[in-house]
C-alpha cells in the first residue's frame, strides 16, 4: 500500500466530511506532502498541554482528527455554522486537518518547531502545482493555518512571531485547535478512529 493510500485511509471520516469533490480530491494531494513523522508522533512531547488521547503513538493524527470533529459538529449546527459558505467550510477542513503537519519542522527535529504553522503554510504554498487549489484557496487555507496558535504567537527562544487570528474563519480554526486540547476532553478512539 503506497504512502498516499494509507494517508488517506488514516483520515477517510475526515475526508468524508468535505462535500465538494474538488476539495476531497485536494485532501489527499495536501495529506500526501506530509513528513512521515505527523503519522506517528504524539501531540505532546511532555503530555504538559494535550489531552491523554493526543498522547503516544498516532497521538497528533488523533488531536487533529478531535480537532476536525469539532469543526465539523460546529459548522453543521446552522446557528453557528450559517456565517460560512459550504466550500469555506472544506477549506476550514483544509487547514485543521494540515495544521500541525510539520509540527518538528520539515526534516523532523528533536522538539516542536515553534514556527511550525508558517513551515506547513510555506510547504503548502510551495506545493500549489501538485494541487488544484486556485491562488485565492491557497491564500485562504494557509492564512487559517498560520494563527492557529492563537495568543500562543511568541517564544522566547524564537524571534518569530506568528499572527494572532482576527477573521473569522483563523479565530473558527484556533478555536477548534484550542478545544482539541483541552485536558478535561476524554475522547475514545477505537483503531485511531472516533468512537461515537
């Protein structure tokens, strides 16, 4: 089974949740740039900021996925989810599902990469021509993608400092991101899918 085939096993519900084809066939293009690592490292080194279903083997794909069933109970709850049109909605599918996707940089390193929200941006941005994604759908995913730390923007190890969210589709991805890491989540997973 090739690495894509199995990437797009790994997150078939997700992917199912995505209503335009155009943007399903887009998932699978985007999962496919991902290091290796994203598919087996834990959300949380220290287990300090994720909850325990995020933690261990396969711990970040299960945060991401959490984070992704957030989104989508929220954006199918019309007194919520009316303020998006169906395609922002997959595309704020998008950008969870590859927001943490170089969270140890590229080449993975040892600890989180701080700036890992502008590494996967950039990654996705470099990559546009193995996508359909138009310039407007690329500039949209990635400026999600990038504040999704939230108030999270600085490190005194790094001199970068990311976007805070001010719109309303990068404060709907912060926020589910954000949920996703609540401690007091006890989300069961059953062969690192959801158990409803």
């Amino acid at each position: 089974m090739s690495s894509v085939v199995l990437r797009k096993e790994i997150f078939k519900s997700e992917i199912e949740y995505i209503k335009n084809p155009h943007f399903k066939e887009n998932a699978e293009k985007l999962l496919d740039l991902l290091p290796e690592y994203f598919f087996s490292i834990p959300a949380s080194s220290t287990g300090k900021y994720h909850p325990s279903f995020s933690l261990g083997e396969g711990g970040l794909v299960r945060h991401t996925k959490v984070a992704i069933k957030i989104a989508h109970d929220l954006l199918e709850d019309e007194s919520i989810g009316n303020v998006f049109t169906d395609d922002e909605k997959d595309m704020i599918i998008l950008a969870i599902m590859m927001h943490d996707g170089t969270k140890e940089g590229i080449a993975q390193e040892k600890y989180v990469i701080f700036d890992h929200p502008i590494v996967v941006a950039n990654l996705i941005r470099d990559n546009k021509e193995k996508t359909t994604l138009t310039d407007n759908e690329v500039a949209l995913i990635t400026n999600m993608i990038e504040s999704h730390m939230g108030p999270w923007n600085t490190n005194r190890y790094s001199k970068i400092v990311l976007p805070k969210p001010s719109n309303k589709y990068q404060k709907f991805v912060h926020m589910c991101d954000y949920l996703s890491s609540r401690k007091y989540l006890d989300v069961k997973f059953e062969n690192d899918n959801i158990v409803e």
